[in-house]
C-alpha cells in the first residue's frame, strides 16, 4: 500500500473509531466498505485497511464472507478495563510526580480552576473536555510514551460511560475534588500519595457507575460499547 492509501486509512480509522466509541454505531451492526467509502469521498482499500486496524484494537469483528461487524463490550469487560486502568493510572502518576514539568503544573491548577468554574454554571460539555485534558496531561507527563499510549486508549474506550457518569448526581464535583488530591499529591512529589489517589479516582468512578446501574449508563443497551 502507498504512502497516500496508508494516510487515508488512518484518517477513516479514527472517523470509524470516533463514531463506534460514541455509540453511532450499533453493537453488531455491519460495516459495509463501499458504502463507508462513498461517505468519506475515499476508495474500498483505505476502508479496509481501517477495517482490519479496528480489528486489532477489539472494536470490529471481520467474519470471512460476510463481512465487517462492530463489537461490543460487555458489563464485565467495562469493569475490567476500569479495574485495569485504575492501576496503570496510579503508576502513571506515580511517575508523573517527579517528571512533571512547571507548564504541566500550571496547565493543571489552571483545568480545576475552571472545571469548578464550568460545575458550577452546569456546563458538563465543557466539564468532560476540562476531565480529558487533565487526563491526557497526567499521561504526557509520566514520562513513557508506552504508558500514555495505552491510558489513551482506554480513557477513548471508557469516554461515553465517563460522560453518562460526570452527567449523573454530584458526581462531576466529587470527580473534581479527587482531581485536586492528585494534583496537590504531584505538585509536593509524594509518589505514594499521588498513586494512591490516582487509583482511588478510579475506584470511585466504578462506585459510581454501579451505583446508577449498568442500563441507565448505556441507555438501555445490554452490550453498549463503552
């Protein structure tokens, strides 16, 4: 495959990825390559080049003769992918204490600010945009690209239960307040502390979503994806 094929695979990839991980998609729903095609103004072959890095990543079941189809997740795999991702993320941050730069510190304190801000005026759009960021820096500053990688990733997967949950009860002030434990943690370098509270944002996020039940997050769906 040329180097212009490749680039228009990945540009359908994530246009792919963003629509399954958003829930435009329905579990089980084919994906039909001339028609994905003639959407997004591109040939069969970037489609299916999407197709197949889909497939890898869990998202799309490609069943020979037949055709591409969107997986889902089950309430188990949710739960294992939070379970994982609570203790990556407390290495994640475990590092980040002591590799964090003074723009990332800033760039933090700066994101709560006005994540209390935008709670307080029921903005949660902007609240779960504020949530990524504060994610994504903690991911950068730890210092593996390997890490952050895969804390992405799950944090892409996870991201439309996050929002159902950050919408839920006072759950987006409680999110906050946790997010202001790791930040002071990082900002004196208490390793321990900053892992501790890392995973506990996590733990409590699971609280959370089993406390307002596996159908009200999915909106009803038995396999919803994320």
């Amino acid at each position: 495959m040329n180097r212009e094929n490749h680039s228009l695979g990945q540009k359908v990839f994530q246009r792919i990825r963003e629509d399954i991980l958003e829930g435009n998609y329905k579990v089980g729903e084919e994906l039909k390559e001339q028609l994905i095609g003639e959407q997004m103004g591109v040939s069969r072959t970037p489609v299916r080049e999407a197709l197949r890095q889909l497939e890898l990543e869990g998202l799309v079941e490609i069943i020979s003769n037949k055709g591409a189809f969107v997986v889902g997740f089950s309430p188990e795999d949710i739960k294992d992918i939070y379970e994982i991702r609570a203790v990556l993320e407390g290495l994640c941050v475990k590092r980040a204490a002591t590799r964090i730069s003074e723009l990332q510190i800033e760039a933090l304190e700066e994101i709560l600010f006005l994540t209390d801000f935008h709670i307080k005026n029921g903005n949660i759009e902007q609240v779960i945009k504020l949530d990524s960021l504060f994610h994504g820096i903690l991911y950068e500053a730890n210092g593996s690209r390997m890490l952050e990688q895969v804390l992405d990733n799950y944090y892409q997967y996870l991201r439309k239960i996050s929002r159902v949950s950050l919408s839920f009860s006072n759950r987006a002030v409680a999110s906050n307040q946790e997010h202001k434990q790791i930040f002071e943690a990082i900002r004196q370098q208490d390793q321990k502390r900053a892992e501790y509270a890392a995973s506990l944002h996590i733990a409590n996020t699971i609280k959370n979503i089993n406390s307002l039940g596996w159908e009200q997050i999915t909106g009803g769906q038995e396999n919803g994806k994320d």
